[in-house]
DNA sequence: ATCCGCACGGATAAGTAGGACAGCCTACT
C-alpha cells in the first residue's frame, strides 16, 4: 500500500479546516489549516515519509497539532478527530458553503433549523418556501439559493485545467522513471489541448508490453486502483478522486491513438478516417498537412491554417517580450520592486509593466495616491539598475459606480493603467455594461485585466453585453487582458476570439504574486492560440520602442 | 493553530460596501 500523497494530505486539512469554520472555530484556527495545506501541496518531496520519520514539524507552517493530525491519516488513514467533527458537522455542508452568497454562518443554521445537510435538501426546502421562514433569510434570498444549486451542480466533477495539468506532467515523469527507455508515452485528451476545465486525465502508452505499462500505473504512489479494463483502454482511479484512462497501444500505432486520444471530437471529424502510424506527424503528413497543435485541434478553422501554412503566425511563447501586470510588497506580492524587476530580467524580459493594487482593494493592501508616487520613486530607480523598461503601473479599482480610485491627474502620471474590476460583478447586464463602458472611455486607461471576473468552477463571469464591450475597446484602443491566472484564463477563448473579430487588441498576463507566477503563462498563450491570435494583436510581443510610441498616440508623456 | 520574540503571551487576515433585514452576513485578492 503506497503512502498518501501531498494532496491527499493537502485536501484532508483543507477539508478539516472549512468544518472548523462551519462549526465556528476561529478564523485563525481554520487560517492555520488552510495555510497548512497550501504548505504541503507546494512542499517538493514526499510529505508521508517525514511523517513516518516525526519531522514533518520542519515544513514552516506545521506545528504540533497538525503535525499530529498528518502522521495519524499518514499511519491509519483516517482521522478521529475529524470524524468526531462530522458527526457535528457533516461533511456534505461544505457544498452549501459554495453556493454564493451562503457562508458559514447561514449554512450552520439552515443545519441546526432546517436540518439540511447537502445539495438536495437545500433544494427541496428552497422550493417548498421553508427557508423564507428562517429570520434573516427571505423569498429573494431562497431563488438565489436556488440558482446558486444549479451553478454549482454544473460544475461539479470537472476540474481546473491548472490543478490537474502539473499532476499530469508529473505521472508521466514518474512513468518515465518505471518503463524501459523505448516506450511512448504522453498526455491526451482536454488536458493536453488546455481547455479550461478537463473531466478526467488522458495517458496514452505506446509499448509491445502492456502488462508492464498496467503494473507500473497501479504502482503510482497517486493511484488508488483500477476501475476496468477493457482491451487497449484502462481506467485507474486517483486518490484524489480523479479518473485517469489509459490507452495502451502498441508503438506501431502509438501516432493514430494520440490524435484520437486528444481530439476534440469536432477536430477529428474534420480529419476524416486516420491511418495508423507510429507517430502523429505521420499521421498529419499522409493527410497532407503538418503537424497541428494541440491546443487549436477545436474543430474550427485550424486544417484551414495549416494547408495555408499559417500555424507559425499565431502567438507564441518565444514571441513574448514582457508582461504589464504583476504585484510587489507594495500591495499584496511577494517581492520588492527591484527583486521582481532583477526576477524578469533574468527571465529575459524587454519590459515590465509593475501594477499594484489601489486604495479601495483595501485586502490586498491598496495603495493610496501617496504610496503610489513613492512606488514610482522606487520604480523609476530600478531603470537604470537592471537593463529592462520598467513601466510605473497600478491595477486601478474601478468602484461600483464606475469611478477609478484615482483621478486623472494621478493617472496620467503612469505609464500605462491598468482597470480592474473586482466588486459588483454581479451587477445587472445592463448596469455592467455601461459601468466599463466609461472605463473604456477614459483616455487614461490603457487595459482591462481580466475582463470577466470569472474564477473557473467557483465564480461565474460577469454579466457584460460583449458584443458591445468589444466594440468600444476596438474603437477607444483600450486592450483587453488575457489573464494567465489558471484560475481565471480570462478572457475565455471564445471571448477573446470575439475580441479579434471586433479589432481589439490583446495583452497576456501572468497577473504574478511572485516570479514562479509567470510560469503559468501557458495558460494565457492556450487561450489566445485557441483565439487564433497573432502576434501584432497582441502587445506583449511589440518591441520596446513600438510599446511607446502607442502609449504616446494615447496621449500618455512616456518617460524613459 | 502556529510563529515569534522571549521563554509565555500576543499577533496573525482590512475594512468597506451591499443586500436583506432591523443588527448581520457575505464578497472582494
């Protein structure tokens, strides 16, 4: 029996710490859990084994309590005192808690009142008119419950695209250290195409020995047990509850099954009856046609762009020059303005755009026009330290009347502005709309980062009229943001293939905390390769001087 | 619950606005 992983653990406290909020334990106990659990699922090596040796105390963060708390799920595989606290708390509350605009507080009573204890109870008692009955809670309360158990509902049992892809790259590293050096093996499925969310995991095999690619998947310290087993397709089941299939070929047809294993359903229909083939180029090349990315396979124009040779025209990583929005100790990152700066040009950034919070962002510690202008003391400095265009930015508050937290002589004093909209996303269709319509207008303002709102699987987009939103930004100029964020990718691909109809221009960022931020820039890239951006369409890839002088044509006074 | 500066006790995660309701809960990174 192979040890749990960090993520098992991880999803244990992260679980035992959202029942101590619902049973009302203090926030910094429940803090403490969660921070645990975030410690343990970014700690590089096995977490099991240092708790079976007691030194799991070592990783900042775990202390006695919770130290205690690993090594008695690491040893047993359950935990007494959780289980006494479901008794008290049901587990199935930590659903209730996802739908919006229900905490803790309103679920904890809607148990002790009502008695309900999961989804369907919460429905059945919504539309029987019981909860209306509760003080506090009203008619239009309940249809927000209601509607709130639908969005819910509909995406439970798919995952984020950016919690299931490292663990995907990091099966087949573990595979690849198993299997003999001949073997083909690779992702498949949504994961490899990077949509934003993927119901399970792909892995396709290419090996003369199927039994030795079965044996070392059930071997995989993330693998629980296999779930059938039929023929060439094998389905295993992870820990953490994810389905991974297995489709074991033989290398003489290892091409023709990845292409099928990949998709999408819509991309192979365009593709018409496949040979078999050991590789994927092969495949491609017999149809008269080079090898197409994964991530455009959308069945949409993609064969188009490649009969016309087109396919080295859309962005890509190698095109991009540097990023407009990532944080600093001024609001809520991790690293000094300079420390950042050094970062990006390490990584062989031209440019970076530093764009902290803004006042009213109060939790990420805003900044007033004040610190503003000290930052851009600061900012200014760095120039002539680390040999990249530093950008003195901000991600400026748009409130929910639409003003920005700053006027416009303090705007015109940046760079480059970046608009932000965080609260009232929520807001009526038309109230939204009009409300970035004014932001687009403001001749100040340069960017929309992520221009939706959305955080994928947990909140919904804001309502926007978008044929309207992407008219005006191709008309005032303004670019909109591809936010590379894995939990957001927003603009979402469709989204931003509107945008490039309607003329827009784009820009991708990591919106980075911390440098190891801009690792996920892939994220970003997927979506506008999937948009079929180019490179001219999106203005991380301008050289330096051209940067400028379109900040100059908005009117801005660039200084070098 | 954990950490840190000090050796046990305090700090940690802000603070405002909005919605629904009459004093409270939730959302925002």
């Amino acid at each position: 029996m192979p040890d749990v992983s960090n993520s098992e653990i991880a999803s244990l406290l992260e679980r035992y710490g959202q029942l101590l909020e619902i049973g009302g334990e203090s926030s910094f106990r429940t803090r403490a859990y969660t921070r645990a659990a975030d410690a343990i699922r970014h700690y590089p090596g096995p977490v099991a084994a240092l708790a079976r040796q007691g030194t799991v105390q070592t990783i900042e963060g775990i202390g006695v309590g919770i130290a205690g708390v690993i090594e008695e799920f690491v040893r047993t595989g359950s935990v007494d005192d959780l289980k006494n606290l479901q008794k008290r708390v049901p587990i199935s509350l930590l659903d209730l808690v996802e739908i919006p605009g229900l905490g803790a507080k309103s679920v904890i009573r809607l148990f002790a009142e009502l008695g309900i204890v999961d989804l369907a109870g919460l429905e059945s008692a919504a539309n029987s008119g019981r909860i209306r009955e509760l003080a506090g809670f009203s008619i239009k309360t309940e249809q927000k419950i209601l509607v709130g158990i639908e969005s819910v509902r509909r995406r439970s049992g798919r995952y984020r695209l950016g919690a299931v892809l490292p663990l995907g790259r990091r099966l087949i590293e573990e595979l690849r250290a198993i299997l003999p050096p001949i073997t083909e093996m690779s992702l498949a499925g949504s994961v490899r195409r990077m949509d934003e969310t993927v119901a399970d995991l792909d892995i396709v095999i290419g090996t003369a020995d199927r039994a030795v690619a079965i044996n070392a998947l059930s071997d995989l310290p993330t693998v629980s047990g296999m779930e059938s087993d039929e023929g060439e397709h094998v389905r295993f089941r992870l820990h953490d509850g994810l389905g991974l299939d297995a489709i074991i070929v033989s290398p003489e047809r290892f091409g023709v099954e990845m292409i099928r294993a990949t998709g999408n359903a819509a991309h192979l229909a365009l593709l018409g009856s496949l040979p078999d083939a050991p590789s994927e180029e092969a495949v491609y090349t017999s149809l008269g046609l080079p090898l197409i990315p994964p991530e455009i396979r959308l069945g949409r124009n993609e064969i188009e762009l490649a009969r016309s040779d087109r396919l080295g025209s859309l962005i890509s990583a190698s095109a991009m020059r540097g990023e407009f929005h990532c944080h600093t100790v001024w609001s809520d990152g991790a690293l000094s303005v300079l420390e950042t700066v050094q970062a990006a040009a390490e990584r062989g950034f031209q440019f970076l755009g530093i764009s902290d919070h803004t006042r009213s962002l109060g939790v990420a510690n805003g900044l007033d026009a004040e610190r503003l202008q000290a930052q851009r003391a600061e900012i200014i400095k760095t120039r002539t330290q680390c040999g990249i265009r530093v950008f003195a930015s901000a991600e400026v508050e748009v409130a929910r009347n639409g003003t920005l937290d700053f006027d416009d002589d303090v705007l015109a004093e940046l760079d480059i502005v970046i608009a932000s909209t965080h609260v009232g996303l929520r807001q009526p269709k038309e109230e939204l709309t009009t409300r970035l319509f004014g932001v687009l207008e403001n001749r100040h303002v340069d960017i929309i980062a992520h221009p939706s709102g959305r955080l994928i699987e947990q909140r919904e987009p804001g309502d926007f009229d978008w044929e309207r939103v992407f008219a005006t930004a191709a008309r005032t100029g303004t670019a909109l943001e591809i936010n590379a964020d894995p939990a957001r990718m927003d603009l979402s691909a469709d989204h931003a293939r509107q945008a490039i109809a309607a003329g827009c221009l784009l820009t991708i960022n990591c919106d980075a905390h911390h440098p190891a931020g801009w690792d996920q820039l892939e994220y970003g890239l997927a979506n506008a390769r999937k948009a079929g951006a180019t490179t001219d369409q999106v203005l991380n890839t301008w050289p330096v001087e051209r940067i400028e002088a379109w900040l100059h044509e908005r009117g801005r006074s660039v200084r070098s």
